[in-house]
C-alpha cells in the first residue's frame, strides 16, 4: 500500500485505546467519500483533491490525551482545502499544530504559507478557510487542542497561523522531538501515565509558538498558568483518596481560596473539578474492553472514590445512568 514505510508504531498489551482509520480495506472507488467523511468529523469540512497518478490511501491513529487528541497520519498525495464555514463539533472548533514526518506539506492560512520539511512545525485553524497541498506521500502528526485553552495559554495566537517553525534548532526542536516521541510510545506507556504528557506538550507548543507573535503580546498571564499548574499536579494525583484542597494548595503553594477562584474563572470549583476529572476517568475504564475483568469497586476505588453510595450518585449525574448500565453500552 501507498506509504506503507512512512511510519510505524510498535503495539503492546498495554496500549492506550486508539481510534485506528484506514482506507486500505475500501476499494478504491468508494476512498474519497470515505475520508470526506472521516475527515469531516474528525478534524475540519473540507474538498478533497485525490492524487491524480496513484490510488488515494490514508490512515490514522487517533489518540485521546487530556483535552487535547494526538494524531498519526500517513497519506498518499492529497489536497485539502476547507472553505468558510462553522464547526458543527467540538473536536472542531480547535487550533492544529502540524509535525511533519516525511514528504512535502505546504499550508496556507491568512494570507500565509508554510513549507515544512521534515520535523518542522506549524499551527492553523480548523475553523477558518485554509488549503494543504502535499504532492508526494507523506507522514505528519497534528495535536488538536481546543481553541478556548490555546487561546488562554497564548495571547495573540490566531497571529501565529501558517508560519514554520523549524524543527532543526532551539525550542522548535524540543517541542517537535517531545511530540514525534510521545506518538512514537503512545502504543507502549498505560493511559494513565500518558495522559499527563498532554499538558507537557500544550505547554512546549505554547512556549514554542510565542515567538512567532507581533512585539505587542504577551504570554497569557500568571492566573492562566496557574491554574495549568494547578490542573498537572491533580492529574498526578489524581488517583490519590487523600487528595484535597489542602493537599493541592500545599503543593502548588498557593491558597485554596485563591485557587478556586482561578477555577471559578471556569465556572467550577477546585473540588468539583476533581471530582469530574474522577468521574471522567472511571467513565473512560467501564467503556474500555482492556479493563472489562475489572468490577465497578475495583474502578471506582482505583480512582479516588471510597464510598460506593456517593460514587454511583456522582456518576448518573454526570452520565445519565448507572455505572453498571454504562458499561454495558460499551461497543
């Protein structure tokens, strides 16, 4: 198949759920109107462009990290370009941060282009109009982060569109190093210990990207850092029944009044964020096949809660239904 070295990912016991796409199992005359779909619901509306010498092939590995989702594509040559229109979904109503791994990609955003070689980086906007072109198969990885958190962890970013950022030197380097290796291990480190690189990674781009902005901004202020601090150190923890608000003021050394007042910002408090975070989490095991030996005890227990009562109540809440019945409308 097209492409088929363009990049591999070695799979074990322990890989983190995936959503895994591919062309290769469709004849080729039903290819296109499947990735327009694909693509559609995954990332941005766009028109397809289908390579004109050679069969249309592309895959994907979708990967859920945090708030933020992780992808690995390879893809014959292919144009995309996405027209004005509004984000019909949440998971596209985000900003792309592009890695290229092989092959040519020029991007086009705001009157911008960016050529990237190998290991470079750039950023678009999913929801505004922009055109890829890549005449030659390629490789790339895109973190798609929600544009309300970039937007609060990097003043001005809707500047830094379709700029490169070359990925031979300086910061630009670590960040595409850090993101080509976590994609590289995403298949071999338990979900638990790979979610947290997320805010690892939001953070490189953050850093990475503030360079490319006009003199007039600045990094977002200390009240949005704090609160990303803040939100690291419980997902370290988060498995931790001791786990409180004097437990996390004290570690971020900070009050707890002043932190929930950076979490009222969100429309939360410091707790209640836990507690979704929790919740999120055993939702998250009870729809996974690799945990379906485990019981609704052992799940609940494994994140924090030590009271089935007020477990099972939290969680209709949130879900609509019993932990029990959720997990049964997995698949």
């Amino acid at each position: 198949m097209a492409g088929s070295s363009l990049w591999r990912f070695a799979v074990s016991p322990s890989a983190n759920p995936a959503l895994r796409l591919s062309t290769a199992d469709l004849p080729p005359t039903q290819r296109r109107d499947w990735l327009h779909h694909v693509i559609g619901r995954e990332y941005a509306r766009v028109e397809i462009t289908p390579p004109a010498q050679a069969e249309l092939f592309n895959e994907m590995t979708i990967y859920p990290w945090q708030e933020l989702r992780l992808s690995a594509i390879r893809s014959s040559s292919i144009g995309l370009y996405c027209p004005p229109c509004e984000p019909e979904t949440a998971s596209q109503d985000a900003y792309f941060a592009v890695v290229l791994l092989h092959g040519r990609y020029r991007l086009q955003q705001d009157g911008r282009a960016a050529e990237l070689q190998a290991g470079d980086i750039a950023l678009y906007d999913a929801t505004r109009p922009h055109r890829i072109e890549c005449p030659e198969p390629f490789a790339k990885l895109l973190v798609s982060v929600p544009r309300q958190l970039l937007q609060q962890r990097l003043v001005g970013v809707e500047h830094c569109s379709a700029m490169r950022i070359p990925g031979s030197g300086g910061l630009g380097a670590v960040t595409s190093d850090f993101l080509r290796s976590a994609a590289r291990q995403a298949d071999c480190i338990d979900a638990a210990r790979f979610a947290p690189l997320a805010g690892q990674a939001l953070d490189l781009l953050a850093l990475t990207l503030s360079a490319l902005r006009p003199g007039r901004f600045e990094l977002a202020d200390h009240r949005a850092q704090a609160l990303s601090r803040i939100k690291r150190l419980i997902e370290a923890r988060l498995a931790d029944p001791e786990l409180d608000s004097a437990a996390i003021a004290g570690a971020a050394r900070l009050s707890p009044r002043y932190i929930n007042a950076l979490f009222n910002a969100e429309n939360t408090s410091l707790m209640r964020y836990v507690w979704q975070r929790r919740l999120q989490r055993c939702g998250e095991e009870l729809r996974s096949e690799r945990h379906a030996g485990r019981s609704l005890t052992e799940i609940a227990l494994r994140w924090g809660f030590n009271d089935m009562s007020h477990f099972s109540r939290a969680f209709k809440r949130r879900y609509g239904c019993s932990p029990s019945d959720y997990r049964h409308m997995r698949g």
